[in-house]
C-alpha cells in the first residue's frame, strides 16, 4: 500500500491506493488541488465563484462542476431542504468570510443571517456543462464537494489499475477495492466529545463515509457570540442539538448529505435506512444508531 498525507481543500487529506505507484499517487493528488481551484470559493478565480457572481445567468463550466451542482441538487430535493448548499450568505453572516485558517481573532463581526435561498431554481445539463443557479442563490460546495472529490479520486484510481483506494478528505471518506486489512477497510472515527469514550472503529468493504461536527471550525464575534460553520437552512442560525453525524452509505457524496440532514433535523430527521446508516452525538454526549449502523462496528 501507498499513501500520501497532505492538505487541500482547507483540511488534511490522506489517500492510500493498492496496487498503484507513486506516480498513480502523485496524479491524484494533482487531481485533488484541480478540484479545489474550480471548487472553493476562497479562490478568487474558481468556477464556483463565477457562478456566484451571476447566478441567473448559464454558465458554461467543467464536467466535474456540473456534476457536483446536480448531486447538490438531488442532496436537496431528497431531504426536503434540510440539506441545502445554498446557505453561503448565512455562513458568511455568522463571519467566516475568509479561510478557517485567516478567522482567528477577536475583530470578526457577524450580521443577522437570513434563512437559505434553496434549489429549486438550479438547473443543470450535464451533457452541455451548462449550470443555472438561479436569482439569489449563493453556491457553497463545503462537505459535499470533499464528499464527492473523494468518490472521483477513487474511481480514478481504480480505472488506473489500482486493486483498491481511500480518499480521506478532512472527515469525508470514499473507498473501494482491497484494503490493507484484505477485503475490509478499517477506518477509526473521531473521538467523540469530552473524551469519555472510547474511539470508535468500523468496517467496510467500499463506500462513503463522512463525520460532520459542530466541535471544529468554531470561532468567536465582536458581540461575545460563538459560532461554528454549520447552518440550519431554515433559520440561517447554527445548528444546535446534535454534536456529531457519521454516515455510511455507498457513496461519499450521499454520506455528506445524510449527515447534514442529521445535524439539522436531529434525530427525527427521516433518513432513508435503505441508502444509509449513521452514529448521532447529541450535545451532551448520547450516542445514538439509526438503521444498520451496528453492523459495520469492529
């Protein structure tokens, strides 16, 4: 097995492939940081950003970014809004208008935020590469994108030759093929809050996995305000509740947006058991299965 450990798209990224070599393993990563120049929106020249600057204007843009704003999309529709990409203006309001990295201080200043625009204007031809926001939206990929670059990393990888691949971007993890643990891929969870519990290691033979939290990326304003980067769509105010989601499910994308869907609804969010299976941490550290999420413990 071959890894490498690095940082992008504003976290740390660990990929591991079988059967590859390092130059398979440098391509990927190449192909990481071209992912990260369409899609984030602290690079002033990226795709997404262009899109953001008319969103009711087509856009002729990559294959890769009319894919992630039609699964944004399908994330959408599929949790009645609860997950929904276009909560940008609210997250900017609470004050990370810059890089996690840039927002430590005592200067950051929030607004009142404004509850999400929503999807239902965003249309997509994916044959053409052809995106439409629509009047007022604000396209923000944030976990999806790490989701859904994982998942194309290790299809890449696969296609190359390689006999199995992890992509583990900052929590949102794809894999599939031979691990090093033969047909299994073990992946050890975030510890959960207070520390008081043990860590938690699952299995899995392919898939999508993603952990979202409240605990990171969390910052104070001039007002004496906490705040943290996940945003309730409905309110534009933080999510409160829930302190963390891991979901397996069989994409890395389709994880992502169950776990959004959790942190925003709770634990009477509808999630389909069929597509998906997580471990919810509720704020004063309850642990909490929904669907077969036993099955993949170690």
């Amino acid at each position: 097995m071959l890894e490498h450990r690095g940082r992008a798209m504003g976290t740390t990224v660990h990929i591991v492939i079988g059967g590859g070599s390092m130059e398979l393993l440098d391509a990927l990563h190449a192909r990481l940081e071209a992912l990260e120049s369409r899609w984030s929106r602290f690079i002033e020249t990226s795709e997404i950003n262009a899109l953001n600057a008319d969103p009711d204007r087509w856009r002729v843009v990559s294959p890769e970014t009319a894919l992630l704003v039609a699964r944004a999309k399908t994330g959408w529709e599929m949790t009645g809004g609860a997950f929904d990409p276009t909560v940008l203006d609210a997250v900017v309001a609470h004050g990370y208008r810059t890089t996690y990295h840039d927002l430590r201080g005592d200067s950051i200043e929030a607004r009142p935020a404004r509850p999400a625009v929503g999807c239902a204007e965003f249309a997509v031809h994916l044959d053409t590469c052809l995106v439409h926001l629509g009047a007022g939206a604000a396209f923000d990929p944030g976990g999806i994108g790490k989701g859904l670059a994982a998942d194309l990393l290790v299809d890449e990888a696969i296609r190359a030759g390689a006999s199995g691949a992890l992509v583990n971007i900052g929590g949102d993890l794809s894999c599939r093929g031979h691990g090093p643990d033969g047909d299994r891929w073990l992946v050890g969870l975030p510890e959960r809050p207070r520390g008081s519990n043990p860590q938690t290691t699952i299995a899995v033979t392919g898939g999508g996995i993603a952990t979202s939290t409240t605990s990171k990326r969390r910052w104070s304003t001039t007002d004496g305000a906490d705040h943290h980067h996940l945003v309730d769509p409905r309110s534009g105010r933080n999510t409160a509740g829930i302190n963390s989601a891991t979901v397996v499910a069989a994409t890395g994308w389709w994880a992502e947006v169950v776990a959004k869907q959790l942190l925003v609804e709770g634990m009477g969010a509808p999630v389909d058991t069929d597509r998906a299976a997580a471990l919810v941490v509720d704020d004063d550290g309850g642990h909490h299965r929904i669907g077969d999420f036993g099955r993949y413990v170690r």
